[in-house]
C-alpha cells in the first residue's frame, strides 16, 4: 500500500517541484517580471525542453504561456542542469512579454543578452565557442553567474526532483567544460546537499507543436562549516544514474523515435557505468566496467547484469 500511495501522488509531486523552482527563479534571476505559466513534461525527441506563448486558454478567457521540459532527459543531466533549461525558456517568455519579441523560434541578442545576465551563456553546441544566436540554441552554465548560485541555494532547501523516467535518454550535452570548476555557496548545517534526490547541440525542432525550444561533472564536494561559512562545491552535480538509480538501458534518440531497433548498438548507459549483482545476497552496486569486485558479507564476485 506504501508504494501505490506514493504513486498517487507523483503528479503532484512532480509538478510541484517544478513550480516551485519556477517561482523561484523568477524571483532571484527576473524580480518577478514574469507572468506565470503552465508547465508541462512532454517527451520532444531531443529537445531538452521548449517554450510556447498563450498555449493554453481557461473558460474565461485567461490565455496561459506554456513551458515544456522533457523528462526523459531527467536521470542522465545533472541537476543543475536540467534546471538551467527551465532558466533558458523563461528567458523565451521574458523575451516575449518584454516587447516587440522577435520571430517565432528565433533567438536574437537580446534574448542572448538577458541570458548571460542570469548566468547561462547562449551557445549552439551548449558548450563554450558556439553561435550565441539563432533558431536552434543550447546554452552553458556560467560558474559566476547568478543562476548557478540561485540554483544552489535552491538546492540546500527541500527541493527534489523525485520522479525519473525508467527509460531514459543519453543526453545531447558535452559537460567537459565543467570538470573540476567549482563554485563558492554559503554553507548551511543541516540541510540537503546535492544528491540522488535531486538528481535528477544537437537541437531538434518541433515546428508542430514548440515556439522557442532548448535541445540538443563532478559529485560531491567540501559541504561542511559553520553556518554562513563560505564553501566550494562542484558546479554540477553527478547525474542521479550515477548514483545507482533504478532505471533501466539508456535510449539513444534515434531508438526512441523508432530509427533503431530495441538493443542495439545505439543504446549506451550514458553514465559509463554498469549495475553489478552479488549472487548470494542479491546486493547491487553501480562501478565502470570490467571490475572485479568481491562481496564482503558473502565472499562472492559480483557480476555484472544480473
């Protein structure tokens, strides 16, 4: 009964989440400038997520800007990731209630401007060197940025997000320009760190049903110290498949769309790791391939896919 109440509120819970960093990366990055809007979790092919103005109308008329992001990326992006494409579509929609926004799809310079303000720089590879405008854009997370210690400090509260798709995809993403970089936060005794629970350019278009869209580390870190102390963490955290979460095979996109048949060489687990089984105890471990490890309590070598 414990798991089926679970599951009854898993939209709840999912859709909470993202409100809630919504507000508040709307507060800290955009004074509250933004409107609102209805956020939605569709799978886009490789779109990380999209943005669509007045997608959504009530029965009194009230029209609803709708921002997407695409759950099937959830497990294998790190955190603060996955949360930079909620910060890279509500430019989209601060770009559209700012005034003579430009063409459908287009991102222009000041789109790209007001994103290197909030901290992600525009790039078409989503990586540094790459076109800051166009119609198919990525963006980088910038390590002194504003949104990297708005995200941060959102992530020492309560904030999670819960659910992950099972079958998910191998991100589009190139995270190399992020290893070993760190970033100063505030240190706070007692709360969340980055973990499991939240972890949670090649871009594709979707002219049918998208007007702005995003698509195609390092974990742990010094967290201790007095509170208010100043502490260097990661930038990004490790993608919550790295830490052992039940998902299944990663898909490719190809795959996903139907191009590639179930199994083949096209689907990669995304983390480069591979789940191990103790025969005796049935204890499971996540390493890179090829180990050869023993189990403590039964003296048994654990063997991979079981």
């Amino acid at each position: 009964m414990k798991s089926e109440r679970a599951a009854l509120r898993a939209t709840q819970e999912c859709y909470e989440e993202l409100q809630r960093a919504y507000d508040f990366f709307n507060e800290r990055l955009f004074d509250n400038e933004l409107p609102g809007a209805l956020i939605t979790m569709q799978r886009t092919g490789r779109s990380l997520g999209h943005y669509s103005s007045a997608r959504y109308v009530d029965r009194s008329g009230a029209k609803a800007d709708e921002i997407n992001m695409n759950p099937g990326y959830f497990a294998t992006r790190p955190i603060e990731d996955t949360l930079s494409t909620l910060g890279h579509e509500m430019t989209h929609q601060w770009r559209e209630h700012g005034g003579n926004p430009p063409r459908r799809c287009y991102h222009d310079k000041e789109w790209a401007a007001k994103m290197k303000q909030i901290g992600l720089h525009p790039s078409s590879t989503g990586r540094p060197g790459g076109k800051e405008v166009g119609e198919k854009m990525s963006h980088y997370v910038l390590a002194d940025g504003l949104f990297i210690q708005a995200c941060k400090e959102l992530l020492r509260t309560s904030f999670g997000i819960v659910w992950f798709d099972r079958f998910p995809m191998a991100c589009p993403k190139d995270f190399d320009y992020a290893n070993g970089v760190t970033v100063s936060v505030p240190s706070k005794p007692g709360a969340q760190t980055d973990g499991p629970k939240q972890d949670a350019a090649s871009l594709e278009h979707d002219d049918a049903a998208t007007d702005q869209e995003e698509g195609a580390s390092d974990g742990g870190g010094e967290t201790d110290g007095a509170d208010g102390q100043v502490v260097k963490v990661p930038m990004l955290s490790a993608p919550p498949i790295d830490a052992g979460l039940d998902v299944a095979m990663v898909e490719s996109a190809e795959e996903r769309a139907g191009g590639a048949p179930a199994g083949a060489a096209t689907k990669a687990n995304a983390s480069n790791r591979l789940k191990y089984t103790c025969p005796g105890c049935k204890t499971n471990i996540w390493a890179k391939p090829n180990i050869n490890v023993d189990c403590g309590d039964c003296s048994a070598r654990f063997t991979a896919g079981a």
